[in-house]
C-alpha cells in the first residue's frame, strides 16, 4: 500500500511537465537515466511536501518509497531521510541506522540529482567525526556511476568542515574517469576546495599525479578543469585553459 507521502505526490503529477523533465535527465535509450519515469514534479513542490509530512514517515515509508518506478518520489523519499538524519543528532544510534539504510538502497539512488541532494547532508556529514575509508571503497569500486558519485560528493561536507584532504584524494582516484558526470562533479568539489583554500587548489593544479609527468591541469579531463577553476579571476582561469 502506498504511504501518505507517496498519495501526495501521485496527486500533483503535471502531464505537461514530463517530456521536459525526461529530456533534462536523460532518459533516452543509451543515455544516463535510460528508462527513468517522471511524474512532472518540480523540486519545489516535493521539498514541500517533505517539508509538511517527513515527521511522520518511517523508514518502512521510506523503503517503499525510494523503490518507487518514479524519479521524485525517489527523490522525495531521500529528502525525507536527510531530514530524519539531521533532525536525529542525539540519537546517533538512528542516525546510524539511516545511513546504513542509504547505503544499502544506492541502487535506486540512481541520477546525479538523487546523489547531490542527499549523499553529503548524510553520509558525509555522518563520517566528519568517522573512519572515511567507504568513500574509497565507493570511489574506487563503486557498482555504478552513482556509487562513484556519492564517494565524490559527499566529500562536500568534509570541506565545508574546513577537512579537505579526502576531497583531493578522492579526486585524484576519479580524476580520468570516462564519463562527463564525473568530471563535472570532480571539478565541482575541486571548486569548494577553492572556497576554503585557493592555494592548495592551485598547488593541486600545478603538480602531477604519482606516476604522471604533467601537471593536473594539463592532464584533467576539460570538463573538470572549467568547473574547477570556474571562480578564478579571469586572466588567472584564462591562462590555465590555454594551458
């Protein structure tokens, strides 16, 4: 039986909102989010409705939800487990509970908007005060893209924390990986790097991996270069993509 939060959002499906938001995450045959059903709901509405019913969901709900065929009852089912996360701080046994649970159900957490609203609110804040090692397990052997992707991104948490050391590493284990997705989240986090320490993002840059004889900049996918660099002032940015 579907759960409250689920009735809710089947209520607000918009028919003319799906061919757009298909399109946008890639749903096509070959592509990325091949096969992925939209109901036409934009994040707004589902933050709201999280907003109004996450206190009276359970991780039962949640279990049904987050298997959903169904792109934002996915998401809204992981927007309420990032609420259930924060809202738990004297009770790290529950919090626990919440990331095993996210852990074990990556298989639905399937798209790059599934990953980067809720990896880092929960797995990496859960880690902060904990053993990292699961974002090198993730990063080096994840399953899936996703798994890979949750690896970099919930490093987000460590660096706002001022803790920028996993995020370089993990960097540098997924810095050649093949596809865009990637590299545009392995720039994205090199850029939070940036926020917190402009001189350790540019000494990064301008040094070589163990093993390789150019500088980072010069070997990183291009993708991941503009997006990190993406806040360096003009001249400065300039000169790093003419290499």
């Amino acid at each position: 039986m579907d759960s409250k939060m689920e009735q809710i959002m089947m209520g607000l499906k918009d028919e003319s909102q799906i061919a757009n938001l298909s399109r946008f995450f890639k749903t096509g045959k070959g592509q990325y989010g091949e096969g992925d059903l939209f109901l036409g709901i934009k994040v707004p509405q589902t933050r709201e409705v999280v907003k109004g019913n996450w206190k009276d969901c359970t991780l039962a709900d949640i279990e049904s939800m987050v298997s959903s065929p169904y792109h934002e009852i996915r998401l809204c089912a992981l927007l309420t487990l990032v609420q259930m996360f924060r809202h738990a701080k004297k009770d790290p046994a529950f919090q626990q509970e919440c990331v095993e649970f996210y852990l074990s159900h990556t298989e639905y957490i399937n798209n790059w908007d599934l990953v980067d609203l809720s990896c880092y609110e929960i797995l990496g804040s859960w880690l902060l005060k904990r053993d990292r090692s699961i974002l090198y397990e993730l990063a080096r052997n994840g399953k899936t893209i996703w798994e890979q992707r949750i690896a970099m991104v919930s490093c987000m948490a460590l660096v706002r924390n001022g803790e920028l050391d996993d995020c370089i590493r993990i960097a540098d284990i997924l810095l050649h990986h093949k596809h865009d997705l990637m590299h545009k989240a392995v720039g994205w986090m090199l850029r939070e790097v940036d926020k917190r320490d402009p001189v350790r993002l540019r000494d990064y840059l301008r040094t070589a991996r163990e093993g390789e004889a150019l500088p980072r900049y010069k070997s990183m996918p291009r993708t991941a270069l503009r997006y990190a660099i993406e806040k360096f002032p003009e001249e400065e940015r300039l000169e790093y993509l003419k290499g």
